[in-house]
C-alpha cells in the first residue's frame, strides 16, 4: 500500500494549480457573470425547495427536495466532520477562511452546473432520464468534446469509492468502541476487516434498491442527524460562549499568515482550505449535477437554486460550527488528525459523552455519504459502457469498501484528492463554455417569475 500511496502523492502536485485556477479563478468568474444572481435570490431557493413551486407533471425521478437531501447525504457527512480536523492539521485555523471563500464561490458554481444538468438531460439506452456533467459535455458542446467526458467518467470511478467515509468510520468505531476491551478479543486489524465487512453488507442492503430507495433513505435520514449534529455543536458552543470570538478571529488571523510552517506556505494553505472545501460541499466536482439532473422540474434555473444551498448548508454551517469546537476546545493542539480529532473536541466539551453521540451521528452520515456516492459510481460506469453493466459497479463499490477500512488515511485522502482535483478540469471547463446558456435561461426565468408566470 505504501508504494500505491508514494505513488498518488507524486501526482498530487501536478493538479494543485489546474484544479486552483479552474475553481476558485473560474468560480470567481461566474460570480462576477452572474451579476450576483444567485445569492440575490436565496429566499426564492428555500422556496423551491420547500415545494412551493413544483410542478407534478415535469419528468424526473425525485422532488427537487429529495435531489438536495441526497446530493447533502454525500457532502454532509465526515468531509465535514473529520475533513475540516484533517484540515486544521494540515494548515492551522487559518485554513477554515479559504474553505468558507471556495464555499461562497461554490455556491454560485452549483447554480450553474445543476442548471445544465436539467438543461442538458438525456436518456439512456434503458430510456430513462439521465443529467450530469458526461452528458452536459457531450450534449452542450457536442461530440468532439466526448474525450472530456469519458476522462471525468474514468476518475469518477475511483473518486466516487467512498473510501475516505469508509476509513474514517473505522476509525471513529476503534476510537470509540475500543474493541481491546470487549468480550471479543481480536486484534485491531482483524476489528477494522470485521467493521469493513458489516459496513459493506448495510450498505448492500440499500444501493442495490436503486435511486429512489437511495433517495427516500437519505431524505429521511439527513435533515435529522444533521439536526442532531447542529443542536450538540450549539450546545458545546453556549457552554464556551467565551471562546467562540476568541476563534473566530484565531480564523481570520491565521488565514493571512504569509510566515505560515505549511508546506508550500501562505498558497500551501490556501490550497489545503479549497481541497477540504471542495471534498466538503464537492462544488466543481460534478457530482451533485447526477442527482439534481433526476430532479422533477423542467425547468433547470429552479433546480439550480436548490442546489445552490448544498454549499451553505454543508459548509458556512456544518464545517463552521466543527471547526470552532474542535478550535476552542484545544484539540486542534493534539498530534492528531482526522475524526480522532473531533471526538477529542466532543468529549472534552460535552461531559465526557460527546464522543458516543458523535459516533452515533457518524454512522448515520456515514450510511448516508456511501448510498449516494455508489449512486455516481453507477452512471460514470453506465455512459462508458451500458446501464446493465454500470449496475455492477455496486460490487466494486462494497469490496472497496473493506479495502478502505484497513487502508491508512494518508491513502485515502491521497486517492480522493488526486480524483476530485482531475474531475474538476473537465466539468469546470464544460461548465464555464456552457454559462451563457445558463443566463439566457435565468433571464427568461425572473421575468416570468415577476410577471407570475412560473
């Protein structure tokens, strides 16, 4: 495993500034061309999503509801718990700013990529609705630009593994559970295969249902422990009101700290904060496009606005209200990273049972992240080659799960940061080609919004 991980880390330089100039040069682009636009209209968003405009009659497999919850299930999850601790590690506080920037930034990139995803849906050879980013590209910009979608396919089928979800249960379960003093006295590699083993058969259970069980599953699961999650950070913060200003501009401080120890200095933490950002909320990635381009809307400014709140939800809340506690609490001082780091923060803040409620939450947004993303898995092995056989990318999904479970984290973040920062090039490319489409629509939208004919 080493020499796969020394491998993937020597690859790892060569994306960093492709994937910096396409999301965050890009993303600052389409703000600007925007004129605004979507956070102008972020009322209207909850509106939508709420159901207030549905239509009954448009095509599609979920509400537009349901498309945000999952495409929430895979970015709400340990991205945003033990991703901004990894995070922190590697860059210090400072680093928590740069995730809220790509955040804010992201927002606007989702407007646009889930705009596409409806305005470029297709069928595939089974007849049903399909939308993402492998059918914007070939259908927006036509069959010359098939190679980009083929290539964002290709890595989709290793960044869409869940492997880092599946690792860092495991380690939230030998941190909690501590198996050495149970009943079952097994060593601790042999505890991560029989944990690898029992997550991939849960997760069988669902993601061979297909999409609408996926969806049905994570819109019910989701808004509960996220909302569970949130009432615990709260309360942590209300016991150490006194310490969240102090943090906050710990934050903002580190965030400009050109004398920074980080590896590549003051742009080496920038960089950190866009890639635990991106893994976090995933805009510029192009996997929350494969479950809005389900939703049932014919109308894909609609469907852009709900997905714009994924960012805010997953990021400027979740993410922000983890960072805090893990910095007031002082853990982010321990020679620790990861979800470690985080139920260092809950235990030392929540009376000493703050880490048995984090690890019920986790395996709630762990179950969660692993339905949706064997989803994604599912279509990038589709458009190469059928429906029929993309389903078997469930089988490579559940035994990747256990190889996950064993493997070391440097591994998995390794993995999954090479794979999101190649998927960008190629969606982040298509989508800025295709945003005057995406005015053109959204002009004609508000002007039939104003006139109520929506």
């Amino acid at each position: 495993m080493q020499t796969i991980n020394d491998f993937i880390a020597s690859l790892l330089p060569y994306t960093e500034w492709p994937m910096f100039l396409l999301l965050i040069g890009g993303g600052i682009f389409l703000v600007v061309y925007s004129k605004f636009l979507p956070y102008r209209f972020f009322g209207h968003a909850i509106a939508i999503t709420a159901g207030k405009y549905d239509d009954k009659n448009a095509e599609g497999d979920v509400s537009s509801f349901q498309a945000l919850s999952a495409a929430v299930a895979a970015t709400v999850g340990l991205g945003n718990i033990s991703g901004v601790a990894i995070a922190i590690h590697d860059g210090g506080p400072g680093v928590v700013f740069w995730i809220w920037v790509t955040a804010l930034i992201g927002m606007c990139i989702k407007f646009y990529s889930c705009s596409l995803a409806i305005m470029f849906r297709t069928t595939d050879k089974d007849g049903k609705l399909q939308g993402g980013p492998m059918f914007y590209i070939t259908k927006g910009l036509g069959p010359k630009a098939k190679p980009l979608a083929i290539f964002f396919a290709v890595c989709g089928l290793f960044g869409f593994l869940g492997v880092f979800t599946a690792n860092q249960f495991t380690e939230t379960f030998m941190s909690v559970v501590e198996p050495s003093r149970t009943l079952f006295e097994m060593s601790e590699m042999n505890w991560k295969w029989t944990v690898g083993i029992v997550l991939a058969i849960i997760t069988s259970f669902v993601i061979f249902g297909g999409l609408n069980k996926i969806a049905k599953v994570a819109s019910a699961l989701v808004p509960f422990m996220v909302g569970v999650y949130l009432v615990a950070v709260v309360i942590v913060m209300v016991l150490n009101s006194s310490q969240i200003l102090p943090s906050l501009k710990m934050i903002i401080t580190e965030a400009w700290n050109f004398k920074t120890l980080v590896t590549g200095g003051f742009w080496g933490l920038v960089i950190i904060g866009i890639r635990r950002a991106m893994f976090s909320n995933e805009a510029g990635l192009g996997s929350a496009p494969m479950y809005h381009g389900q939703s049932k809307t014919d109308n894909p400014i609609k469907e852009g606005l709900v997905a714009m709140l994924g960012p805010f939800i997953d990021t400027i809340l979740v993410c922000s209200f983890t960072a805090i506690v893990i910095i007031l609490s002082g853990a982010y001082l321990e020679d620790s990273s990861g979800i470690v780091m985080t139920l260092s923060a809950f235990e030392t803040t929540l009376f000493g049972w703050g880490d048995d409620l984090l690890m019920i939450i986790v395996t709630a947004f762990a179950l969660s992240t692993l339905f949706t993303y064997s989803y994604y898995g599912v279509k990038c092995l589709s458009f190469l080659t059928t429906p029929k056989i993309g389903k078997f990318y469930n089988w490579y999904f559940v035994i990747m799960i256990v190889f996950a479970a064993v493997a070391s984290l440097e591994l998995v973040k390794n993995l999954i940061d090479l794979s999101y920062a190649l998927m960008v090039i190629p969606n982040m490319i298509a989508v800025l080609l295709l945003a005057p489409k995406v005015n053109a629509a959204a002009k004609d939208y508000f002007l039939k919004l104003k006139h109520g004919r929506t």
